[in-house]
C-alpha cells in the first residue's frame, strides 16, 4: 500500500524523467560516506519492468531480470571505471512487450574522502609502481614424474567479456609465455580462454583451457583452475592456479604446474 502511495505521489507531483512509455522516478542515489564506498540507487517505475544502469564509459549492469515496479541497486564504487569525480549514469526499462525507456541522465558524485584518495594515488610515481607490479613474472613449480623444475611465468589478458557483471569480466582471452629452468625444451607459449566465477567466499573461481607449444615438440591442451584471493594494489587480483599440460605426441610427456600470480583486466580490450 505504501508503495501504490508513493508511486500516485511521483506520477502526480514530480516531472518525469523518462522520454518513453514507461516512467521512471529516482527515489536515492549516492554513494555511501564510510568505506568501502557503495553506490546506491532506489527508483521505481510506472509499470512492471526489466531494468539496468549504464555508468558512462561502463558496460550494462542488469538491476532485474523479472518485471518489477520497484528497483533497488548496489555496486562498489572502485569497480567502475572513471577518470574524474563525478560519473553520469542512465537507467533503462523494459516492459513486457518489449518497449525500451530510458531516463535522463543523473551524475554521481564521489565522497570527499574517495576524492582525496583519488588525488592521492594517480601520481605518476604510483601509475609506474603499479606497472613494475604488474610485469613481475608468476613463480611457478613444474612437475614430471618425481622431477620438480621452477618456472616463471607472465599471462597477458587480451580480451574481456564483460556480462552485467562489475568486479571482474565474465570471462577473458590471454595469451602466455612461460620459461621453466634446467630443462632442454624449456620456453612455451599459450593461448586460452579463462572463465570467471565470482563467489562470496573467494573472488573468484576461473576454469580454463589453453593451447601450448614449445615449437619443437610439445603441442596440446592445458586445463587449469585458478583460485582469486585477495584484491592487491587497487586493480590487482592475487591468484593460486593448477594446470595439467597433456601433448598430443604420443612421445609428449604430460606435466603439472602450481604457480601464484596477479590477475588484471585493465589493460586488456573489454566488451
């Protein structure tokens, strides 16, 4: 009841803020004050809608896959990528016969603190810690039959897939080169596709699978599973990964790796 209330009062007293069938009236949006920041938005519209939000410069995030007249979204603000203090946002609906509305478009500020923070850590000597960070090798052991080898080992994401989803992509495609020492055949190159799974008790959980060469010798697959940790250095994801290297030789002797490293998508190309 409170609801319809609330609902009849908009439709009456305030202006509406979408150019299409469907209103849409903006009830709270801000970011939280404590940390960790959160973004905040309530809204409701005049008929039972699928919804997202649109950051500028931000793929889609989904609000609701089920038609509702009352939206409610949360999100950390550091997830979003932005360059300034302030980041538009734009909400769309869908109704149930397919039509698209859209409201105007609404800035969200940061909070003073965050601004401070902001201003903090985008100076030229942290851009090129972070770099050196990020091109640090994963250490990694190698093992065949009873022998161990040590390995170091440097993914690069190219692509990632974004999905409605905001802390990580859905998925990404890498490609790797990896250097294991004290053996004759001893530099190979991957190419793959890595699966994110976001969980509430890790970051994440990522399966997947790699082509692997040595040029002279060994070609196959290379499953694996990564395991995201903890969140390093703003944008950096440490991970702990297990790969079965199997080659399609009959001579190609299989072999195990067990390796840490950092995960990143921000220098890969996102869709």
């Amino acid at each position: 009841m409170i609801k319809k209330i609330i609902l009849i009062t908009l439709l009456i007293f305030s202006p509406c803020v979408a150019q299409d069938a469907v209103d849409i009236f903006i009830i709270d949006s801000y970011v939280s004050p404590e940390t960790p920041f959160k973004i905040k938005v309530t809204f409701f519209t005049s008929d039972s809608v699928k919804s997202k939000i649109k950051f500028d410069g931000n793929s889609e995030i989904t609000i609701s896959q089920n038609y509702i007249d009352e939206h409610k979204f949360e999100m950390l603000y550091e997830t979003l990528k932005h360059d300034s203090t302030s980041i538009p946002f734009q909400i769309i609906a869908e109704d149930k016969k397919g039509n698209i509305s859209k409201s105007d478009k609404f800035d969200l500020a940061l909070p003073g603190e965050y601004n401070i923070g902001i201003t903090n850590n985008s100076n030229f000597i942290d851009l090129c810690f972070g770099g050196i960070i990020y091109l640090i090798p994963s250490p990694t052991l190698v093992f065949s039959g009873i022998e161990s080898k040590f390995c170091l080992t440097k993914e690069i994401p190219l692509i990632a897939f974004y999905n409605g989803g905001y802390n990580y992509p859905s998925g990404y495609i890498s490609i790797e080169y990896s250097h294991i020492f004290n053996l004759a055949d001893n530099n190979y190159l991957r190419a793959g596709y890595k699966q994110i799974i976001q969980t509430k008790i890790i970051k994440y959980i990522s399966p997947g699978i790699n082509l692997t060469t040595n040029f002279i010798g060994f070609n196959g697959i290379s499953p694996e599973i990564s395991f995201g940790l903890l969140n390093f250095y703003e944008t950096f994801t440490l991970y702990a990964r297990y790969r079965y290297n199997y080659g399609f030789e009959k001579y190609s002797e299989p072999f195990h790796e067990i390796s840490i490293g950092l995960f990143t998508s921000a220098i890969s190309f996102n869709f």
